[in-house]
C-alpha cells in the first residue's frame, strides 16, 4: 500500500502524499507512458486496419486511452506539483497483425497493472479512476483477441483455399492420379458453387446459368474414374470458399480468374503421363473451360 497523507489539490481531488512516497509516482508515470504510447500505437493500427468496422473500434479504443492519459495526467500534477512529460515505452510493430497481437499484450498487461495501483491507493478518487481504467482496458483486450481471432480464421481459410481445387493443384510438387483426379473434383465443385452464389445473388444471368449447367455436365464426367481407379470421392466443401460478389463486373471477373486457373490445372495434368481415359476426359473438360473463359471476358467486357 502506498504511504499517503491526506491534503487538498486543484481539480476538486482529495489524494495522499508524503515527501517519501515516490512509488506512486512511478506508477503513475509508467501508467501515462503507457496510454501514451498506446495512443501513438492506435494511431497507426487505424491506418492499417483492413475494414471501415476495425478502424472505427480502434479509434474508439484510442478516445478511451486518450481521457485515461489525461485523467492520469490530473492525478500526477495533483500530487507531484509539477506538469507530466510523457515518453514512448515500445515501438508499435509495422506490420497490422503484429500490432494487433502487441496491443492485446500491453492492455491485458495494463488491467493488472491498474487493479494493482487501485487496490494500493488509500485514496478513494485514486482508486476509482484506475479500477475504471481497468474496466475499460479488459474491454480493449477482449475487442483485439476478436480482432486476432477473425484475423486467424482468415489465415485458415485461405491456406485451405490454397490445398483445394486448382489452386491446390498448381502448388502441389508432384501429382500422383488420385490427386489429380481429387484436385478436378474439387474445383468442378467449387466453380458450381461460386455461380450458383451469383444466380441467387443477381438473377438467371444466362452466362451463368449456361456455364453453372456446364459444371454439372463436368461433374458428371469425372465422377465414373473415381470409381474405375478405386478413388474416394471427396467431400464438397466448396460452398466454404464462396464469397459473393459485389456485382455483375466483379462476378464477370471471379469468372474469368476461376477458368484460368481451371485451364492451368488441366493443362498441368495433360503435361504428364496418365491413362488415356483420364486424359480424354481432363481434355474435354480443358477445352469446356476455354470456351467458358471468351464467354466470361465478353461479359466482362460488356460491364
């Protein structure tokens, strides 16, 4: 517990001090470097921030560091007598994720450092303003791990997306024909998927529909080497890797990049050895997707 005796200040506050007590101080000081510092820090993460919504989080998250600075800042004056100087404790990371992580750290840091300082100060006034400075800290805590959390859930996503369909074909280092077959599957799949999503989105757009109905005849397809190789099927995870777009240009768009890499996939496989079964089916399906790229960049072309 701090050693204070009672006198009368400014600001309408009632606080302790002796001549002696110089920990408080301290804490005090450490606790305006760190919301200052954390202000500076917010600054730069808003300007990162991948989203309208994060932005807005974080500068709220800076106007409560921001009061807190200057409510510190009363209290240190009130007791030292003197004006606060405040000082950078750590740099804030370049990077957004890193400084996400960062800004987690210090204010789970800080709600224990300020219950600390709260439950060692005799006065009452003291004590309220950091056991409320606590609170809100927790509260910042809590909204940077969501930050990390849905940040994290991101990473996932797209690291699965790049081990499925064609994507996962063009990274692959060897191809063995289950793969390939698997790899086939998965994007036939996924671009049903993705033009399903933009017919309920925006309407039977005939492109879509025509090239949607195309899919299915793909599927189809493929499906009898599955079984004629003692292949599994895989699961149809595809819906999970679908986002909707915001209109008709960008869906023309995702068309055009979805038949690329289609097309660089099977041209992948048609370069190596394998039954000629397969490679009439991976042909046929090649030159589908040829045709259904000069569709999608005609409709492209027309937005």
């Amino acid at each position: 517990m701090y050693s204070n005796q009672p006198f009368d200040v400014p600001y309408n506050y009632h606080f302790y001090r002796t001549a002696s007590d110089s920990q408080l101080l301290n804490d005090i000081q450490k606790a305006m470097n760190a919301e200052y510092s954390a202000v500076t820090c917010y600054d730069k993460l808003a300007n990162l921030a991948p989203s309208p919504e994060e932005r807005s989080t974080i500068l709220e998250i800076q106007t409560d560091d921001k009061r807190h600075l200057e409510e510190f800042s009363k209290i240190y004056t009130n007791l030292s007598g003197s004006q606060p100087s405040y000082q950078m404790t750590e740099e804030c990371p370049e990077k957004y994720r890193e400084g996400i992580e960062f800004a987690f750290k210090d204010e789970q840091e800080a709600v224990d450092f300020y219950l600390d300082i709260s439950d060692k100060a005799q006065d009452m006034t003291i004590k309220d303003r950091f056991r409320r400075a606590a609170l809100d800290e927790q509260n910042h805590a809590v909204w940077f791990l969501f930050f990390l959390t849905e940040h994290s859930n991101v990473a996932n996503h797209h690291r699965q997306m790049e081990s499925y369909g064609a994507e996962g074909a063009l990274s692959a280092s060897t191809l063995s024909l289950p793969q390939m077959l698997t790899y086939a599957l998965q994007d036939e799949y996924l671009a049903q998927a993705r033009y399903n999503n933009i017919i309920e989105t925006f309407g039977n757009i005939r492109t879509f529909v025509q090239i949607r109905d195309a899919e299915m005849r793909h599927i189809r397809a493929l499906l009898p080497l599955f079984d004629r190789y003692q292949v599994p099927l895989p699961n149809d995870i595809s819906q999970s890797f679908v986002s909707t777009p915001e209109n008709i240009k960008a869906a023309y768009a995702e068309g055009v990049q979805g038949e690329i890499e289609n097309i660089a996939m099977y041209d992948r496989f048609l370069s190596v050895s394998i039954p000629n079964d397969v490679r009439v089916v991976f042909t046929q399906l090649r030159n589908a997707s040829i045709n259904h790229l000069a569709a999608f960049e005609r409709g492209l072309a027309r937005n």
